[in-house]
C-alpha cells in the first residue's frame, strides 16, 4: 500500500496537511503542490480541520494520459547570493541577525530546475515526488487553474504548474509520448 505521508507537508506552517485525512469517500494526502486522492482508507480518519479540496478534482475525467517520461534530472548549480553577497544576512549591520530571505541565511542560491513536459513545466521537486507513484500517467494540459491532472495505480492526483522559472533554470524536456 502507497504510504501517504511523503506526500504531505512538512514543516509547523502547515499543520493542517502534515498527515493524509479521509473524507466522504476519500482519503487525501497533500503538500500545498501536489494533492492526492485515493478510495478511502479505514486506518485514515476524518479531520476537522483538513481543507475542502474535492472541487479541485472537478475537471480531472475525460482526459488524454501518456506514461510518465523517465529524465534524467541534472544537480542544480551553486552561486552565491548576489542580495547578501554570500553572508547570509539581510543587513550588513555588525549585530544584525536577520536571515537573508532569498536563501534562506544560506549565503548560496541553488539553480532552479524546471521539467518541461509538453504544454507545461514543473518543479523538478515536484517531479521527484511524482516519480514515486506507480503506474503513473501525466495529462496532456494542465487545467484552467494551471493544475496537471495526473493517474496512478490506485489513485488520481493534480500538481500544481509553474507559472514562470529563473533566467538561469536548467530546463530538461520531458517529452509526453503514446504507450
């Protein structure tokens, strides 16, 4: 059985979908990104404050699916930060503690990857999430929100599409074929 949780958020900032819940005949798993939907599983409860995102699978049937293309995802290039010249901090002040926002106090700015596959483009984050769903099929297009709805064995899910990427991204093409 698929296990949920690497599918659903990290972090204290969102509580409410750091663990898959079930409602009605469902049972979802979600990380803000990317949104799972399977029949309902018995040893997953109901939540009271679990979102109201049925509607988003509204206009998931009657779709066109391919296989989902196996790339190779290359390692994203290192450079440091040009808005905290690699110090890590939002000011230059001596006492200052304030990360820098752009990298997180890293002092490093990691090249974005962006996976092209036909009339959209992912998150190669995203991308490595997807990979782990078995017997996955992609849709040709996203929907009018700039979801990709996707199918796997035992499930439905959408993904949500960039809307832009970084001058600097790496680009790999995922090309959508027929089975």
């Amino acid at each position: 059985m698929l296990d949920l949780t690497v599918f659903c958020a990290r972090g204290n900032h969102r509580s409410h979908i750091a663990t898959p819940w079930s409602a009605g005949e469902w049972t979802y798993a979600c990380d803000g990104w990317l949104i799972l939907r399977v029949p309902r599983r018995a040893d997953v409860p109901e939540r009271s404050d679990a979102p109201l995102i049925e509607r988003f699978f509204a206009d998931v049937g009657a779709r066109e699916w391919r296989p989902f293309p196996k790339v190779a995802l290359p390692q994203p290039k290192v450079r440091r930060c040009e808005d905290c010249k690699g110090n890590g901090v939002e000011h230059e002040c001596p006492e200052c503690s304030c990360e820098c926002w752009h990298c997180n106090g890293s002092g490093q700015f990691h090249q974005q990857i962006v996976v092209r596959c036909g009339s959209y483009e992912l998150n190669a984050n995203r991308w490595r999430y997807l990979a782990l769903l078995p017997g996955l099929r992609l849709a040709t297009a996203a929907n009018k929100n700039r979801h990709v709805p996707f199918e796997f064995d035992g499930g439905i899910g959408l993904v949500m599409a960039m809307r832009g990427h970084d001058e600097d991204a790496a680009i790999v093409d995922a090309p959508l074929v027929e089975s």
